[in-house]
C-alpha cells in the first residue's frame, strides 16, 4: 500500500500490544523515504497522506500506483479517484495502455496530472461563484498550459496517454463528484456523463451520451442514443470490456427501437466485490446493492421535472454543460429481470417525476412473460413468413426446431402459440429433446404443462408422450446413441456428441427454426467464430449457407450474425432480423411508460388515485398488446412490400445508405452493409437487397425521419394530433385527452408514429424517393403523406386488405397491397408539386376528400368504354380469386381514381362541376391512348437510379399536359368527348400528327426512350 503511495520503505520495527482491556495491537514503526526521486515537504502534504491510507484502508480507495500521485502532484486522495476512474473509462473504450502504463505517465509528469484535475474543477466545480464566461476562461487557460507542457513530453505514448486524460475531461458535460450524501459525506461513487461524440478515437458507433460510473465496489456504464431513449440494465460478468458488451446490445437496440418513441439506450454494471466461493444467496445480494448504487448514481446527475409549472429542476450540485434532460428510462435485462420494482423504489425515493414509469414492467406494469407479448410479436413474423407461402399455420400442421425450452418466456410462449406445431428437435443449455413425429396436439398439451410448472427443464417433459426413436437427453452425456427414426430425420449417425447432435438439430430440414434462447447459432461461411463474440456457442454454431429450414422467426436475441442472416436469406430461407421480430418486448415497454407518463397528470392533480390507474392499466392490457402486435404485423408487410419491389427500387435504397452514412447516422461496417463496389456488382447481376438487408434500412428510415420530423415544425399542425389518439389504447384519450395533449412526449409520440406509419406503407426508399423526385424536405414529404393518405381513405382500404390474410393467395395479397402502396406514392408527388400544404392539413385533406368521393360516384358515367371493360375485367379477376366484390371493385377503381386530385384541381380552376371535368380528362386521355401508356410505364424494367428518375419525370410531364389539356378541354363548353373533338378541331393537324405518333408509341412496346418522346410530344402540343 505504501509502495503504491510512492514511498519505499526503508526500516521496519514491528510491535506487539497486548492492552488488559482491550485487544491485542500490531504497531507498526517504519521509516520511509520517496520513490518517486524527488524530495517532498511532509509538512504540506501530511494531511492529504494521512487521507489516502485511511481512504485505502477503509475501502473507499482502491490499492494502487494512482495513489501515488498525492505525494508527486499535491493532489487529494478524491482527485485521485477521480483520475483512476477516467483511466478505468478509458480501458472500456479501448485505449490501447495497460492501467499501470496509465499510473506511471501521470506520475512522470504530475504537473499535467495536476491540471488536468484543475480543468475538471473549472469545468464542474458548482462552489467557484463565477460566471460561464468566467469558467470558460479558465478552462481556455488551463487547456493551454496542458497544452504547452505536453509540447515537452518526449514520449509518444505517454503524449497520447495524456491527451486522452485531457480529452476525457473536455468530452465530460455532467458529474456527481461534488455532491454530497445525506450525511454531508462525499458520494462514494464517481459518475461522469460524457458526450460521446467529442472522445477521441471511439469505438463505432458512437452514442449521444454515456454515463460512466466508478466505485470500489461497482463499476457500470449507461449508453443512450437520444435524450429519449431506452433500454435495459444488464448485471454484466465481463469487467475488462462490459462496455464493448453493452455497445453490442445497444446497437441491436437502437434498430429495434425504431418501431417506439425512444431510441436505443442499454446499461451495465459488475459488482466488483463477488468472492470466489459465495452462494448463490450472497452473490444475489451483492449484486442487488451494486444495481442500487448504479441507478442512484444514475439519477443523482439526471434532471427531474416539478409538479404544475415548476419545469425542470436540475440536480444539485452539476455544473450542466448539456442543457435539460430529464428523460431517464431503464428496464430489466440478463440478471435483472427481477429489478424493476427495486429501480422504482429509488425513483420513488428520488422523487422522481416519472414514477414507476422510470423501470417498466414492474408489479403495476405488463408482464411480458404473462401476456406473451415478445413471443407473440415474433410469431407475427413468422405467420407472414408461411402466408406468403400460402400456408396456414393456424390450420396446416408443420415441423420445428428451436432453442430454448418450455420455461423460458420467448420459447415456452412461442411453442404454445399454435396447436399444429410438430416440435421434432429443442435444446437449452442443459439438455437436448428429440420428438421424431409428434402428435401435434398431444405435445402441444405437454408443452402447456410444463410452461404452467414455475420451474421446468426437457427433463420433465412426459417420456410417454415421445414419439417412437425419441427422448432427452443431458447435454454432459459423453456419447448419445441415436434411434433409427432419430438417425434419419437428422441424416446422422448412430454415436454423436451432445454437440455434434445440436448442430444436426440446427441443419435438419424442417419447416420453421424458431430462436428462443440465448446464443449465437449461425455465422457466415465467411465468418470465423471468434469475431462473433460468444465462445460458450463456437462448438455448436453452423454457418447460413448449413441451414435447410425454410423459415426462421428470432424470438431471441443476435440468434444469427447478419451475414449468416444474408447468407441464408440468398439461399432461399425466409427470415427477417431479431430487431424485427422481437420487438414486441420492448414496444410494450415503451408503451407501458408513456401510458404511465400520460397518468402522471391526473395523478397529481387527484383526478386518478393509484390504485385506479393500476386498475386501469389492467383493463387496457389486451388492447396495449394488439397496439403492439400491429407494429410487428405492419413492419414485416413493409419488408414484403420492399423485397416484391426487388431492383426497382435499388437505386433509392442504395441512395439512402449513402445519406445516412454522409449524416454520420450509418456505419456501413457496423450494419454488415455492401459497399458501393459490392453494390455495382449486385446490381449488375440484378441482385436486389436481402431481406435481412432491409430490415437494417426499415429501422435506419425511420431513425432518420423520426429525427427529421422532430426538428421540424410539421408536428405542430393540429391535424397531425390525431396520431396521439392512434397511438394510445382509447381509454387514455376518452378519459384524460388533456393528458395527451399536455404529455411530456408529445412530439416525439407523434413523429414516432407518424414516421412508422410512412416508412411502413411508402418503404424504406420513401423519402430519398420522393425527395429527389422533388426536392422536398422530410417534413413537407410528410404533410404530403398524410393527404394523400386520409383523402384515399387508404388506412381503413388497407385494413380491408389484412382481413383477407389466409383467405387468398399470399402473392394476391401483396399484389393488392402494392397497388394501394403506388397510389400513395404516385400521389405523395402530386400534393408536393400542386397544393400549398402549409395551409394546414384538416382543410386539405377534407377538400380532397370530398373531390375524389366525387370522382368515384362519376366513373361509371365518365370512363370511356375501354378503361370500363379493363375495370369490369381487373374487378372479376380479383373476385374470382377470392376477393370480395365491394373489395375487388374499389382495388379496381385505384387505375382510375389516380387522376382524382387532377380533377379536382382542374375543376377549382375552371369552376366546372367535377363530374363534367372528370369525363373530360378520362375522354382525353383515351384520345390519345395515355391510359395505356401511363399503365405500360410501371412495367418498365428499371434498376438504374437515374434511370428511375427519368421515368417518374417522363411521367410527371405526361400529368401535367393531361392536365392542361383537360383545362383547355373544358373551357370551350362541351363535356366528354365533345369537348376533345371541339378543342382538337382547332389546331387539327398538328393534333393528329403528334396524336398518330403517340397512338404509335403506346402500341409499339414502350421503353424509358419512347416514353420520354411521348412527354415531350405531349408538352410540344400544350405549348402550341
């Protein structure tokens, strides 16, 4: 300990004391001299000596060559906590020096240590009494004094150590290290929140802010991605790199957030205190009390929010260099599963201002287990997987395999969501279960069984209900000898492995493998099982291109690698990513915490006692977990929609990519994306992306619009408000609306849902699409989404199409979904180019509305009779497979309905009835055969990005002389046909001339050339 002080002991007499009252006494009598090779005044530096031992010995300091810098920089034992806390901050991210190359630099310099602790006071020191002017320029002089004596330090590493001290300090924005406990003592753990993107050298990708926090006892780490953002709290067993650990996490959680109000945020603590050889009992205790240091520390340095108008309070004692944050929300993980009523305590204690709306899923909260909602979410994934395959899985029996076992949430869950599963093969880390043909009904009554136990493994599944050939087997077996029947539904041998036998499970040829457990299964071919980063799975993993079943739904957690996901999605398998399919979890979270956020109004103002609202939150359960299952229902069409849309939307897709990577929201290498050279070769093979690949850009879409809209004025129409209503259960909205309209989150609820709901039904590409069709910002491109939307009435026709789930064939289906997708897309444009949408949303939408009812009740009398035929013709094909008539006659209408807004603007203009103007546009639209030329276009294979361009302008030219012409049309007087004939009569021949070389075009096979010269032609002839 002395040593580690910077002393070397020289003389040592030891004595002992036997006291008659008291006991025995070691006194130890020793004479030291410095070290560090330089004299020191004892006088100056006795107490602060005296401090230090007493703080090592008490436990409050750790033992180790830190300590030596009170005696070569004058420092106090705290400061140097502080320092040893930032070098343990630096491990975790990566800085390439050991701790002791750390302790001897700063001891070989201590004046640079000593300002480096002098610029921490500067910047965070609340008892300075300065002004922020002030403090900034002592830091400014501070830095520049560290700045010159670095000029002197010989060493490169040692430069580098010392900058990244330095940088620690500059990058930090909030501490606790001047607050004090309730007894007036300083607090025993550090925390340092940190604006992540000023550290140098961070590994990607890199969070908004991180907490760290340093005791003795604890160490832990919070990430976040936002100021609103969540995530859960992971008691971690890695203390060299439970930061790398976290970051990992909170990558995956930051997509899968997309679908919710917050961003990803994930935490981690390791109690460093745990002795080798404690029970199991001991181990829990000691846990639970560093999880409660950890989020106290949390909170000690996260602003609160006053009841009324008392706004936001920040901490006392924090210099705050970020602005307010109040927004601090955690959740259970590995090891904390059990912890949300214990973070609700603190909170509670804290007093603060969310409530146990601060850790959901606590005793007044959803249990996820109880309510199945993960499981549920995944299946979701899985049903559309098998729909698309025009299966059935409600009624068609099929085979499985999965990880997990009937204990577990996501798999005991998963395995009872249908009576027709035919589990043949299972395993978790104890055992391995072989069913060769079950009796889907029967295992699925044991399965039922053992999920109702509150404890149950593989063993306790009833060995009579196995089908012949199978049983249990432990996974400590040295050999397992396999049954014929086992043999050759694996395609193995007789004598295996309990791990050979697993990773023959993962290669069987069944219908759907389903994740539930914890582990990384299936990596790339490519990949080696070291970067995958989960040892205790290397021996059993198998890579994609092994994999033989036909679907894959992860309930759990990084089941696969992404490449692995790749690789199998381009051998044919149907999968999704883990994001997507087991976001139900977290969606019910985050649900559960703005439900409660919501109350916290009419809780404080004595509307709503607690047990009410604990009352009320039970009775929306059903509802809150449909809410939820609709994401993962409407996300997973999303990616069917996109990967239907194949090459044609490549081009946009990799545009996005290079957006979001320019804006620093993308890391390529991070998301396992191609590159452009890659992505010339797949396009030159006409690869499209995977979907695995899309499911990446889904989240990333929405991540980036949801920022876009947030910073935009759009949320603040009124009209957009009713997205509140959509998002919460109606109880909510009936009861308090004034809750909703005052929640905290307000904006960012509706540019969450408003943001989902556009990505979901425009795609992935939508806003680089129509953003380089137009120009238009994200903002605008959403005003233009909602009255397209709301004036084709396209939710309540798209939730016509999901009744019909199972009831048609799935490529139908989607068929009908793509028409209604191309609509909104086609009509996104027009609104951006032709209406002023800053007058407010309500009025838009409701004229259009109203004009296009119009043009529908006229198309029976305004079509001429081709475009009659065609509609009567696409209306009997779609009953005949199975559509309803009334379904089946508004899909058909969509062709025409597509010029509605055409219509109605060109009756605004002209002052004619919209039925007169509509039978005029339909009449000269078939004069000119631009009917067929318009449908023809959509079948124009296109994989080129400029070349999808140039389509949707030849288009858009092509709209707008229709348009004008039908006004010209309109104005001699005449309706219909007789209108075209008066107008065409008048310049007749240059009409006929550029009518015979349209006619000639559309019936000639069109191309992205021919329809550019139609336009031009058509524009030619406006002109004239």
């Amino acid at each position: 300990m002395l040593e580690n002080m910077g002393f070397r002991v020289v003389d040592e007499r030891t004595y002992h004391i036997q006291p008659r009252a008291a006991a025995d006494v070691w006194f130890h009598d020793m004479v030291l001299e410095s070290a560090l090779g330089k004299p020191f005044d004892l006088v100056t530096l006795r107490e602060r000596i005296e401090a230090c031992f007493l703080a090592v010995m008490g436990g409050h300091a750790e033992n180790d060559g830190y300590n030596a810098l009170v005696l070569a920089s004058g420092l106090v034992w705290r400061d140097v906590a502080l320092l040893r806390a930032l070098s343990r901050f630096l491990r975790q991210i990566h800085v390439p020096y050991s701790q002791d190359y750390m302790w001897a630099t700063l001891r070989r310099h201590p004046g640079i240590a000593a300002d480096i602790i002098a610029l921490f006071h500067a910047r965070f020191d609340p008892h300075l009494g300065v002004s922020s002017d002030q403090r900034a320029t002592r830091q400014t002089a501070i830095t520049a004094s560290i700045e010159a004596a670095l000029r002197e330090v010989e060493s490169l590493d040692e430069d580098r150590i010392l900058r990244r001290f330095a940088n620690a300090v500059d990058a930090a924005i909030r501490t606790n290290f001047y607050q004090r406990d309730p007894a007036g003592k300083t607090r025993e753990l550090i925390a340092v929140k940190f604006a992540s993107r000023k550290l140098d050298d961070l590994p990607l990708p890199r969070p908004l802010y991180e907490i760290f926090v340093y005791a003795p006892r604890v160490e832990g780490v919070h990430l976040r991605f936002g100021k609103v953002a969540r995530g859960g709290i992971r008691w971690s067993d890695r203390p060299q790199d439970f930061r790398t650990e976290i970051l990992g996490l909170v990558k995956a959680q930051n997509v899968k957030n997309a679908v919710i109000v917050p961003v990803g945020a994930k935490g981690g603590f390791v109690p460093k205190r745990l002795r080798a050889g404690s029970g199991r009992e001991a181990i829990q205790a000691e846990g639970t009390a560093a999880y409660r240091l950890f989020i106290s520390t949390l909170l000690d340095i996260t602003d609160n929010i006053g009841k009324g108008t008392a706004g936001v309070i920040p901490p006392a004692d924090v210099v705050r260099h970020d602005g307010d944050d109040p927004y601090l929300v955690v959740a259970a993980d590995k090891g904390t599963a059990a912890f949300s009523d214990i973070a609700n305590d603190i909170a509670a204690a804290y007093d603060f201002w969310l409530g146990d709306a601060f850790a959901s899923g606590g005793s007044a909260g959803y249990d996820h287990k109880k309510i199945g909602i993960t499981a549920r979410g995944a299946w979701e994934s899985v049903k559309r997987h098998f729909r698309e395959m025009d299966v059935d899985i409600g009624r068609t029996p099929f085979t499985a395999v999965g990880i997990g076992d009937m204990s577990g949430d996501v798999f005991g869950n998963g395995m009872l969501r249908e009576r027709t599963i035919r589990l043949v093969a299972a395993f978790d880390h104890r055992d391995i279960f072989v069913d060769p043909a079950p009796d889907a009904e029967r295992s699925f009554a044991e399965r039922q069984r053992l999920f109702a136990l509150p404890r149950s493994s593989w063993q306790d599944f009833d060995k009579a209900l196995i089908s012949k050939g199978g049983d249990v087997y432990s996974r400590q077996a040295k050999e397992i000898h396999l049954s014929e029947e086992a043999r050759k539904l694996f395609g193995v041998g007789e004598k295996l492995t309990p791990r050979e036998l697993i990773r023959a499970i993962l290669k069987t040829q069944v219908d759907l493998l389903f994740f539930g457990g914890i582990g990384t299964y299936v990596r790339a071919s490519g990949e080696s099982d070291e970067s995958v980063g989960d040892r205790g799975n290397d021996a059993v993993r198998i890579a994609g291109a092994d994999l033989r079943c036909k679907v894959i739904g992860e309930g759990a957690n990084l089941g696969m690698t992404q490449r692995g996901r790749v690789e199998a999605a381009l051998r044919g398998i149907r999968l999704n990513t883990d994001a997507i399919d087991n976001s139900a979890g977290v969606n019910t979270s985050d649900m559960e915490v703005n439900i409660k956020s919501a109350l916290i109004i009419p809780l404080r103002d004595g509307r709503l006692a607690m047990a009410a609202r604990n009352a009320l939150l039970a009775t929306m359960t059903d509802e809150v977990a449909q809410l939820v299952l609709r994401n993962n229902y409407l996300q997973t069409l999303a990616l069917s929609l996109a990967e239907r849309r194949g090459m044609e939307d490549f081009g946009f897709l990799q545009r996005l990519v290079q957006i979001l990577e320019a804006r620093g929201m993308l890391d390529r290498a991070v998301e396992f994306l191609a590159d452009d050279l890659q992505l010339a070769e797949r396009r030159r093979r006409l690869q499209p992306f995977t979907r695995p690949e899309l499911s990446v850009l889904l989240a990333y879409a929405k991540l980036s619009l949801y920022h876009d809209l947030l910073e935009s004025a759009v949320l603040d129409d009124p009209y957009l408000g009713r997205e509140l209503d959509r998002y919460f259960p109606k109880p909510i909205a009936a009861q308090f609306p004034d809750a909703l309209v005052h929640h905290w989150l307000r904006r960012e609820i509706i540019a969450t849902h408003l943001a989902n709901s556009m990505i979901n039904r425009g795609g992935p590409s939508l806003i680089v699409r129509i953003g380089d069709q137009t120009g238009a910002a994200p903002a605008a491109i959403a005003s233009a989404f909602a009255a397209a939307r709301d004036s084709y009435a396209m939710t309540a026709l798209n939730a016509e199409i999901d009744r019909l789930d199972n009831r048609i064939a799935g490529k139908l289906q989607l068929d009908l979904y793509a028409a209604v997708q191309d609509l909104l897309l086609d009509r996104i444009v027009w609104f951006l180019r032709h209406v002023d949408l800053s007058r407010g949303l309500a009025d838009i939408v409701g004229h259009y509305r109203i004009g296009i009812a119009a043009v529908a009740a006229a198309l029976d009398g305004a079509l001429p009779p081709e475009a009659t035929r065609a509609r009567t013709q696409r209306q009997q094909e779609l009953a005949q497979a199975g559509v309803p008539a009334e379904l089946a006659a508004r899909i058909a209408n969509l062709g025409p309905l597509s010029a509605a807004p055409d219509i109605v603007l060109i009756a605004d203009r002209t002052g004619r009835q919209v039925g007169e103007v509509a039978a005029t546009y339909f009449a000269a639209g078939s004069y000119f055969r631009l009917d067929r030329i318009t449908g023809a276009a959509s079948t124009i294979p296109i994989a080129d990005y400029y070349d999808r361009l140039a389509l949707d302008r030849a288009r858009d030219s092509i709209g707008d002389a229709e348009r004008r012409l039908t006004a010209a049309m309109v104005a001699n007087g005449a309706v219909g046909a007789e209108a075209v004939a008066a107008w065409a009569a008048r310049c007749e021949r240059d009409v006929e001339r550029i009518r015979l070389a349209i006619l000639d075009i559309a019936g000639s096979g069109l191309t992205l050339s021919k329809l550019a010269v139609a336009a031009s032609l058509l524009g030619d002839l406006v002109k004239g």
